[in-house]
C-alpha cells in the first residue's frame, strides 16, 4: 500500500459556499444550487493522487538523504533542509479534477500576471452538464478563491439532456440515437442549433425528434427566400442615402418597425435571463408568422403598384432593409452560417455580423395603435382565407367578399386599408355593408368586430356541390361505422397489439373530425 497526497477541503469549500449563498455565483437553474450546497457541506478530504502515466506531475520531491520532502513549482537542485543533490520526485500525477479546477486561470498563464488573465478573469459565463457540478465547477470555484481571490465565473448554465422523442435516454443498443453528424448532412448545421436551442426550455429535458430539425430547415429556407427577394427587390437602392425623417409610413410600415421594436427587447430580454428556447421561439413566430407572411406579402403591393410614388417605395425598400439587418442579427446566435451569408449580401452594413452590433430598441417606433389596427386586418384576412378553405377554394380563384361590421371604427378601418385585405384574401370584390342580409348559398365567418359573407353562387353549382358533399359525408360515416365496430370487438382489443388499438383510435378520432367540416360546410351552402 502505497502512501498517498490529500487536499484538506473543509477550509476551501467554506468560502465557497458562500460565495454561491451571497449571490457571487449564481446557477441557472437555480434548483441545482441544491446539488452544489449538498456536495460541499458534506464534503470529504480530496485523495488527490493518481497512479498513471499521463496528467501533471506531483510537485514533491523527497531527499534520498534527510527523507524531507520538497515542495517546488520548478524542479529543485537541492534538498531545501540538508543540501543533498539526491532527490527523487513523486511518481504519481494529480487527479485529473485537480488540474481541470485549475483551468480558469492555468490556461490565462497564470501564476505570470498576463494580460489575458487580466482581461479575461473571472469571466461570466460556464455552460456545463448537471453530473459535473461537483467534480468540476465546484472545485473550479474553490481553486478560484484559494489561487487568484476571486470566483472563476459568475453565472453557471446548466444544460438539459438531450433524450429522444419520448423521453428515453439515447443509446446505441436501443437504436434510438440521433447522429448530430448526419443531421448536419441532412438538414444543415444551422438548422440543428436552431432545433437544439430551440428546445432548450430551462431545468427541462431536450426531446429531439428528426421531424424537428427538419422544420428548423423549412425555417431556414423560409429565410433565405424572404432575404433573396427582398434583396432582389432593393437591388440599386442605397439605405445609407435615405433618411429616416423622410420616411412616409402606411399602417404595416407602422406595425412591422413597432412589433421589431418589441421583438428586440423580448429576445434581448430572454437571452440575458439565459431563456434560449423561448426566445428561440419568439424569433421563428416573429420572422416567419408575421414579417414574411404578412409585411413581405404587403410590400409587394406598393413594390408591384407602378403608380405609387418613388418615396412610398423607396420607405418600403428601407424598412424592408432596416428589419432584415435587425432580424439576422437577433437570429445570428442561432443560425450562424446562414445569417452571416446573408449579411454579406445586405447592403451599408458592418463587414460581418459577428462584429456587428447587437440591434437596441428605437422607442420611436413603438407604436401600440398601429398594432391593434393591424391586428383586425390580419383577423379579418385569416376568416377569409379559412372561408376560402373550408369551401375548398382554389388558391388563385379571386372571390368577392361582405363585411357586416359591428362598430364604425372597424368599419373605417376596413375602408382604409381594404387594399391590404384585397390582396391578401385573393379577393375580386370587396363590400362593407352594415345592412346586409346572408342570401342562399353564401359561407359565414365571424370574428369579434363583424361578420363576414362569402356568396357562393357565382363560384360553384351549389347542388352539385352539395350531393358531392352529401356523396363524401356517407363514406366518412359508412368509416366510422367500420372502425367503431372494430374497437367494440373485445376480441381485437384484446389480442391485437397496443400500437395498433391506437391507430385505430386515432383513425375514428380523423374521420369524425372530417365528418365535422362536412356539415358544417353543408351547413354554409344551405
Ligand atoms: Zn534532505
């Protein structure tokens, strides 16, 4: 049995303890605080050697003379207490924690006074797994405060797990593991972080599924062709030379520059709070739901409209500019690569994102009126494009369209803005009539400011949509009588096996649901 060096850490863990109590150090999430208290009030002497060949040395070396051991950071010549050249120095390396509690400050140059650990020490900072809060971050904290005086890092993020779809722990003997190589093959490696980022919702578990990451890269070609048209669009124009003062706003110019206002201090806001799903989140609705969708789809009117004067188009090249350099730059944390590829392409920006600046609030631009009169008008388009829907309506067949309003302001609203609501619904006639009575054949949509009709008659043969309904309605019904028959069998609930009870389930729970839109579609046509 051989003799063995032990670290005292009663007098280390104390100060850290409280540095962690005083709020110096704090984990995110802070229940694991719990985990860390646990480790160091209970804490035992640290054996500390380790009899391998690889890792730091053990700085002790004894006199072959006096048998006193000496204690160096650099080789001595001779035994400090006799002055024998006769020493020989510890076989054994430091436990490989031992060196990694070092590494804050080892790897800065330290024990030199470096500039870098000057800068760079301690830092904010440390994402880490929750099985290594004691092995590493708490002896990181402790060797912090022993060597350099101060904690290592100030905030300690501790990551989820990353598990599969239905929770289980991903393990080659389960097949159940996601390759992160091949997905970056598949679907690109912005689309990962974007999945994994997306999921990462504080003291929760990742559920990662590859359908996931596939709609991250939907989302990443909803980018990329948003950016090339509205790149294509602002090709020749010179943001630089164009002055806010001059800008003249329409109701959407409002609504985007005030909802980007909010969108940077709701992402800003989440990421300082280390919320990295939610803001995740914010960003994907915000792009994709209402900048393309909505404002890029509306600018093409005033872009496409050759009487529209040179001003109005020029304001709406430099919004569409101004909220793409914004977006990138909220988005370029979670999808590098495609982000600063299309950073190289937007025009009187910095030379790349990563130097950029970080995109601030224009209070200016909040503009709350703007929003909620935006709002009608997209709940008003959403009605009819679900109208449009549910009758089955081709997508570029032009409609005509009633609204019976309930208030005078909705009313004005809509007469002011129905150019948005034309183009947006597909619409060849648009009515505002607060006397209007629904005629035969014609589908009703309702929201909370008005009614909303759309007549039929001119689009299809109502009755021989009706028997073709009528046609589908039976065959739907003539399935739910089959699977109903099906899971009343105790026979197959019985035997078969659970998965397949299930779809069963699930298939009678689809056909009842269409049955549903069947009728009330019926009902529309009545
Ligand atoms: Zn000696």
């Amino acid at each position: 049995l051989s003799e063995q060096w032990f670290v005292k850490m009663k007098p280390l863990a104390e100060p850290a303890i409280n540095a962690v109590k005083e709020g110096k150090v704090r984990f995110i999430p802070k229940t694991w605080e719990k985990v860390y208290y646990d480790w160091m009030e209970n804490i035992r002497d640290w054996c500390i050697s380790r009899q391998l060949w690889w890792g730091h040395r053990i700085p002790i070396w004894y006199c072959q003379d006096c048998g006193h051991m000496n204690a160096f950071v650099e080789p001595p010549e001779a035994c400090e207490k006799c002055g024998s050249n006769d020493l020989l120095q510890d076989p054994d390396v430091l436990d490989t924690w031992f060196s990694s509690a070092l590494w804050p400050f080892s790897t800065l140059g330290w024990p030199e006074k470096t500039p870098d650990l000057e800068y760079y020490y301690p830092t904010d900072l440390l994402v880490t797994g929750f099985d290594i809060i004691f092995f590493w971050v708490a002896r990181m904290i402790m060797m912090g405060l022993k060597f350099m005086g101060d904690v290592p890092f100030y905030d300690v993020y501790i990551h989820a797990l990353v598990r599969d779809e239905e929770g289980k722990k991903m393990s080659k003997s389960f097949g159940n593991v996601i390759d992160p190589l091949d997905m970056i093959d598949k679907y690109g490696a912005d689309a990962l972080r974007f999945t994994l980022a997306s999921l990462a919702v504080q003291g929760r578990d990742i559920k990662l599924s590859e359908s996931r990451i596939e709609s991250s890269k939907n989302f990443a070609n909803k980018i990329w062709n948003a950016l090339r048209f509205i790149l294509m669009n602002i090709k020749g124009f010179d943001p630089s030379a164009f002055s806010e003062e001059s800008l003249v706003l329409d109701l959407a110019d409002r609504w985007i520059l005030s909802r980007t206002q909010k969108v940077i201090k709701e992402v800003t806001d989440f990421l300082n709070g280390y919320y990295v799903g939610e803001s995740a989140k914010t960003l994907y609705e915000f792009i994709w739901g209402e900048f393309c969708d909505w404002y890029v789809e509306i600018s093409k009117a005033t872009l496409y409209d050759s009487t529209e004067d040179s001003i109005r188009k020029d304001g709406v090249k430099y919004i569409l500019w101004k909220v793409s350099s914004i977006i990138l730059r909220l988005l370029h944390p979670y999808m590098p690569f495609i982000t600063e590829e299309l950073w190289q392409h937007l025009p009187c920006v910095q030379e790349s994102i990563v130097i950029s600046p970080w995109p601030e609030v224009d209070e200016k631009f909040i503009n709350d009126v703007a929003e909620e009169k935006m709002k009608y008008i997209m709940d008003t388009v959403r009605v009819i494009r679900n109208l449009r829907a549910e009758m089955e309506i081709k997508p570029g067949e032009k409609v005509k369209v009633v609204v019976k309003p309930h208030d005078a302001e909705y009313s004005e609203l809509v007469k002011e803005y129905e150019k948005y609501i034309i183009r947006l619904a597909s619409l060849s006639e648009f009515q505002i009539d607060p006397t209007y009575e629904r005629p035969k054949g014609c589908a009703v949509g309702v929201m909370d400011k008005a009614e909303i009709f759309m007549p039929l008659g001119d689009l299809i043969d109502i009755e021989k949509e009706v028997a073709r309904l009528k046609l589908r309605l039976q065959e739907v019904m003539d399935e739910i009588s089959r699977v109903e028959a099906k899971l009343s069998n105790t026979d197959f609930i019985e035997k078969a096996p659970q998965h397949v009870v299930e779809k069963e389930r699930a298939k009678l729970q689809e056909f009842q649901e269409i049955k549903g839109r069947i009728e009330r579609h019926l009902e529309q046509l009545a």
